[in-house]
C-alpha cells in the first residue's frame, strides 16, 4: 500500500513540479519583491523595505481609484459576458435554416486577437471621424466623444472587451447545452412547458457547472484586463480607465518602481482569490441545491 | 551494393577531418570578433542609419562587431528598465533619452565613461549643454549622439488658398545662408497669438467634419515638445532641486500655457484630438494640416511626402521669451557590460568623430551635439538651400533659445504624469485641477528620491 502511494507521487511529481516552478514560485517572488525597493545609495542593489511599499499605496488617492475602476470594470463586465455568451450559446444551439451562417458571426471575433480588436475599434470610436459616429450622425445622435470622455471611457472598453471576449465563453456554454439530455426537454414539452419555462427550470440549472467555470474564469481574466487600457486610453481621461492592472504595469515598466508594482499586483492577487472564493461557494451551493 | 557507400563513407570522414583540423588550429583560425550588443530605436529611419554608421566602424575596427537589438520609442524605456534591472549582460550600450541620464545612474543603470573620455576632451568635442546633460554627479555617463530643435512648418499652398501671408520663413528654392537665417530667427518669428489666429483662418470643416485643421503639434502631449510653452511664460515643471512640483508644475505661468494649449483642442478647435505622435506628422505630410510644430526630423519624412512647405522659427508668447527644445539620444555603457573598451571605441567613433558623426547626420539629419559637425554645417555652403538650410537655423536655436528638460532622477514619472495631464487638457478636463491634481502625484513620487 506504501508503494502505491509513493508511486502516485512519483507520477505526480511532473506536475508538482510545473506548479511549484510556475504558479508558487512566481507568487513567492512577487510577495517579496513587494517588501523591497532600489537603494538609493548602492545603485544597483536593493533593500528591504516592509510594508512600506503598502503602506504608500494606501496613501495614495490614485490606488483607490484604480481599486474603484477596477471593481466597476468587473462589476458589470462579468455578468454581461456571461450573460449575452449564453444568450449567443442558446442562438447557436438552435438549427434551422442558415444557422451556419450565424455561428460564423458569433465566431469572427475569436479569429481577431485583442491587440487587433483594439486597434480597429479606436479607428471606429475616433470622436472626429470614426465609424460608429457616421453611424449615430445617420439617426441624427450627436458624435460622442467616447475613449476621450472620462464618463464614456470605461463602457466604450467594456464594449470592445465583451465583444471581443463573449464568443470565446459562448463555446463552453454551447458545449454545456450539447450535453443536456434531449429527453428532459421533449419531456417538459409534452408536459406544456414553453419554452422561456424549459430554458429556466430544465437548461439553466443544468448549465451550472459550465456557467461556474466561466464565470471564474472570466472574473480572472477581467480582473487582469489590461491591452485595451494600454492600446486605447493609457488608463485615462483623468484615471478613469486606470485598472489596478495597467497601475501596476505604469509601476514597473514606466517609473522603474518594481516593489510598487508587485504590491499592487499582491494585492490583486487577493483580490482575485477572494471575488473567486465567493463565487465558487455560492454557485457550488446552489449546484447541489 | 556496399561499394558505393564506403566510398561516400570516406569522402564524408576526409571532408570532417578536414574541417576539424581547420577549427581545431592546424590551421590558424581568424580571430572570433567582440560582439556589443546595442539597445536601440527600431522607429523610422533610425536602425537604416545605425547600420551605415555601424559598418564603417566595422570596415575600421574588424576585431569588433556591433549587434542591434532595436525596439519602438516607447518599448525600448520597458525594455530598458527590465533588462537592466535582470543585470543582463547582453547589453553593452544603450541608447538614453537623455533626461533620463540621472534616473539611470542613481539606479546603476550606466558605467561612468570617465576612464575612455577624459573631461578636457569632452569639452572640446560636445557642445556644452549636451555634455552637461549627459553628465551626473561630475561623472560622464552618456555621450550626446545628437541634438535636437523644433521648427514651424507651414503649408504653402493652405496658406494661399485661404489667403493668408504666412511668417518669413525659409522657402524652397531659396538659398539662406547663416546669418540671413539668424536674422529671420531674430526678426520674424511668430507669437503663439499670431498662429492661432492664422489657424482659425486655416481651420476648414464640411459637413460637419474638420477637412483641414489649422495647427498641430509634432509630439502632441509629451514633456519634450510642450513644455516650451511654459518656457516661455518663465514656468519651470520642478523646483531647482529636481524633486519638487507643488508651486512649480502647477504654478500660474504653467496654468496659462496649459490653458493655452486646452484652448487649441476646446475653445478654437483648431487641433485634432486622439491623434497618436507616431501618426501626427501623416496629416501634414498629407495636406491636412496647415500650420505643424515639430521636430527637424520630420524635413527629410516631410521632402519625400512631397507636400509644398516652408521653415519658420518655433514660435513663442507676445508677452514671454523665446524658448525651443533641445536634448535627444546620448549613447551609454552597461554597467554590467564584459565589452566596455570596445563599446566606448564605437562611442567615440558616432559621438565623437567627425567620420561616424557625419555619417549618421547624414543619413539621420538630426541636429548634431558635436562642435566640429555643427561648425563644418554652419561654414559649407551646401547647407544654404533648402531644405538643408533648416540645420542653420537649428544651430542658431541651439545656441541662443534652447531649454534643457528639467533634471530630475524622478524624470520617467514627470513625463508620464505629463502626458497624461496633458491628454485630460486635450480632452476638456479643466487645466488647473489636472495640474493640481498632478503636482501632487509627482511629489509623492519625488519624495522617494528625497530620502
């Protein structure tokens, strides 16, 4: 039995392995290189600092607001991802006629990377002569201002990371809904069910392990959303797209300030960890419910 | 069936041991050359006119081998800040921003140059105000590659089509030689008030839309070009010590050049908002704009576009002095670099020597740092005609209205701070609460540098 044992280890140890070198290691090197900072007296050298790197943080003002953007950003990205890439799941489930054509729609955005997708939707949002503009100036809608606007910056990128972002979730959702048994839902038609009833009392409870997954990891992937502020706004007009996660790159990269950097990615890390604790306790709940 | 085989076998064997016996010093073998790794632009023209320089070095100094490792403007300062901060020892120069000389020796970014460059020499080669900035602490730490200087450039033909007589300037066609350029500098430079007022003529819209905008700057909201504007009402952005900005980046002079230049954008609408300044001197060179401020390495780009312009002085206020950038690339040594004497060699030979300098001028066409370089382009009358004659008039602004940017360690958080308080300016948010708010900022930055 002990053999066994040490042989189920032994096989693991590839990928005990992976995650020590990968996953602990980097957050290890993260944790303290938050607690240190470059000596001023000793170019070249560093010395340990404490919480002092925290400690500034939560002094500063910008920290909280890029705290706030960031909770905003998520508060409304994660559910409307979730929610229209099931709506598109639930579409591409359907077969009729030209479905094919569709489902080609719903993918497009997946074939553009972020970086691309990006670039083309500051073309398309330019206040001055950009396409959705034309397009609003056609129903008579004054231009918008849009990525210059600090009340219009953030949804514009909400926009442009949900389209680029909700075809990718809807392939899960889609997967989920392929494994849902036929029969329940012919069952509940014979009952006289319709169909807004088999979609919320047969198809959505069972979607809960897909619609769990997505949902965490996309609270992840957002919370570390980062291109679009680099590429679009840099984090502006006046902060109001600066996310905790481009603060942190603003940190590191630009001021030469890696022990800011890492603590405020220290603490988005918690963040993180945190926001997915509680979703996965309440789905999880809810599942064997 | 064999035969065949062995004889290829040992044809293969002869060929082998022929070649190792050449590797292995029966034969003696030429020498492996250096390699210097050099971290720099991949923008433009740059790594074309790197790699003119870099194989006359070469031609000269076999035993050496320059390498490129280039990057675009903006990822190079990343790049920079990573790589050195990995102490990787791959990287035996580097190109420095030259505000930026301070931050990196502070942090042992840059070996001293001292050893290779003694100061009675470098007083001879450099001009002044470049060697200083390329200075810090009384050590030498970056060689001046080349300088830089701001012109106006004016559409001829927008101007003619709305009717407008436009500054004295340097015209195509016309020869100039230095002083008549001097004079021009001297007599008839326009006041930022005359260029808005042009531009507002200039502005053309149809249908709603702006066809032909009025005014443009180069670098749109960064420190290098826009801070001229406070130069010139007296504002300075930090204290003398470098590590202040309450009193100084929000003080009343930089208040009114930033409201100035919110006023381009908000008020007079004579400036494109969103334009990045890697795309900004496209609408010039594509007739959309009539009236551009940029730097002198837009006039080759500017030639080639074959859009009809002039030179005119970079302009300044009504009631303040005139004041025009200056500083551009220095070249450094890593601290933890294995080359440094061939690395200095290559210094010397595209900083210092008026053979590599020559080379990179003229492929470049930056305004050079080095004395030997700006006097051959002041006294050779084949820089009379245009558009060669706006290097006069470069030396010129070199030696009677340049402002170094402020010296400060903490300079990678005053520009970014910078542009983006000047991009809430552009997009309407009020002037004085975006330069409180970012007086602020910087001084808790700066503190850092104060212990």
């Amino acid at each position: 039995m002990r053999q066994r044992v040490w042989i189920a280890y032994l096989l693991l140890l590839p990928a005990l392995i992976c995650l020590a070198v990968f996953r602990l290691y980097p957050i290890a090197a993260a944790v303290f290189g938050s607690l240190v900072a470059d000596s001023l007296t000793e170019p070249g050298s560093q010395v340990f600092v404490g919480l002092r790197n925290y400690l500034q943080l939560f002094a500063d003002p910008i920290f909280w607001q890029s705290l706030w953007v960031t909770i905003k950003l998520n508060l409304v990205i994660n559910p409307l991802q979730v929610i229209l890439a099931t709506l598109l799941a639930v579409m591409a489930n359907q077969r009729f006629r030209g479905i094919s054509f569709y489902r080609l729609l719903f993918f497009i955005p997946l074939g553009v990377s972020l970086p691309i997708a990006s670039i083309l939707w500051r073309i398309m949002l330019d206040p001055n002569s950009g396409l959705i503009n034309s397009i609003l100036n056609v129903f008579g809608i004054p231009s918008q201002p849009f990525l210059i606007n600090e009340n219009q910056a953030l949804w514009s990128i909400i926009a442009v990371a949900t389209w680029k972002g909700v075809s990718f979730w809807m392939i899960f959702i889609w997967a989920g809904l392929q494994n849902i048994p036929r029969e329940l839902l012919e069952a509940a038609t014979i009952d006289g069910a319709d169909r807004f009833r088999r979609f919320l009392r047969i198809t959505l409870p069972l979607l809960r392990r897909p619609l769990l997954f997505v949902l965490v990891t996309d609270t992840a992937v957002n919370f570390l959303l980062f291109v679009p502020m680099f590429l679009l706004t840099r984090g502006g007009p006046s902060y109001s797209t600066n996310v905790l996660m481009y603060e942190a790159y603003k940190s590191g990269f630009i001021y030469g300030d890696m022990g800011r950097a890492l603590a405020l990615v220290v603490i988005l890390l918690l963040l993180v960890v945190a926001t997915v604790m509680v979703q996965f306790r309440l789905f999880s709940r809810e599942a064997e419910h | 069936m064999n035969a065949p085989f062995r004889l290829s076998f040992r044809r293969i064997l002869a060929a082998v041991l022929i070649l190792t016996g050449f590797s292995s010093g029966s034969v003696p073998a030429a020498t492996a050359a250096t390699v210097v790794h050099w971290l720099t632009l991949s923008d433009g023209a740059w790594p074309a006119s790197v790699k003119k320089v870099i194989a006359a070095f070469e031609a000269e100094n076999p035993d050496i081998k320059i390498q490129l490792d280039t990057y675009p403007f903006r990822q190079l300062f990343e790049t920079i800040e990573v790589r050195m901060k990995s102490q990787d020892k791959d990287v035996d120069l580097m190109s420095v921003d030259v505000p930026l000389v301070a931050s990196y020796s502070v942090r042992g970014f840059l070996a001293p140059l001292d050893e290779y460059f003694p100061q009675s020499e470098i007083e001879k080669t450099w001009v002044q105000a470049s060697w200083r900035a390329g200075s810090h602490t009384d050590h030498f730490m970056a060689a001046p590659q080349n300088s830089s200087t701001q012109f106006m450039f004016i559409n001829r033909k927008l101007f003619q089509q709305a009717g407008i007589e436009p500054p004295k300037a340097l015209n195509p066609a016309e020869n100039l030689s230095y002083d008549q350029v001097s004079q021009i500098a001297q007599n008839d430079r326009w006041t930022w008030e005359q260029v808005v007022d042009a531009a507002k003529k200039l502005t053309k819209a149809q249908n709603g839309k702006t066809e032909i905008w009025g005014f443009e700057f180069d670098q749109v909201g960064r420190l290098y070009q826009l801070q001229c504007l406070g130069d010139s009402l007296g504002a300075s952005l930090v204290g003398p010590d470098g590590l202040t900005a309450q009193g100084y980046f929000n003080s009343p002079a930089s208040l009114k050049a930033a409201q100035w230049y919110g006023d381009l954008f908000n008020k007079w609408k004579v400036s494109p908002k969103n334009v990045a300044p890697d795309e900004s001197p496209n609408l010039f060179a594509s007739g959309r704009v009539a009236i551009f401020v940029g730097g002198e390495w837009n006039v080759p780009r500017f030639k080639e576009a074959g859009v009809d312009f002039a030179i005119a002085p970079f302009p300044y206020f009504k009631e303040g002095k005139v004041a025009t950038g200056t500083g551009s690339w220095h070249l450094g040594i890593t601290k933890q670099s294995q080359h440094k004497a061939e690395a200095a060699k290559f210094i010397r030979f595209i900083c210092g020597n008026i053979q590599g300098a020559s080379i990179w001028f003229d492929s470049q066409g930056q305004l050079p740092a080095l004395l030997a370089l700006l006097d051959q382009i002041s006294k050779d009358p084949k820089y009379n005609a245009f558009p060669a004659n706006a290097y006069l008039l470069g030396v010129y602004e070199a030696q009677h209205t340049a402002v170094p940017r402020p010296l400060t360690p903490g300079y990678l958080q005053l520009e970014d701070i910078f542009a983006s308080t000047y991009e809430d300016i552009r997009n309407g948010v009020d002037p004085k609460a975006s330069l409180d708010g970012a007086a602020q900022r910087l001084d808790r930055f700066l503190a850092q540098f104060k212990k």
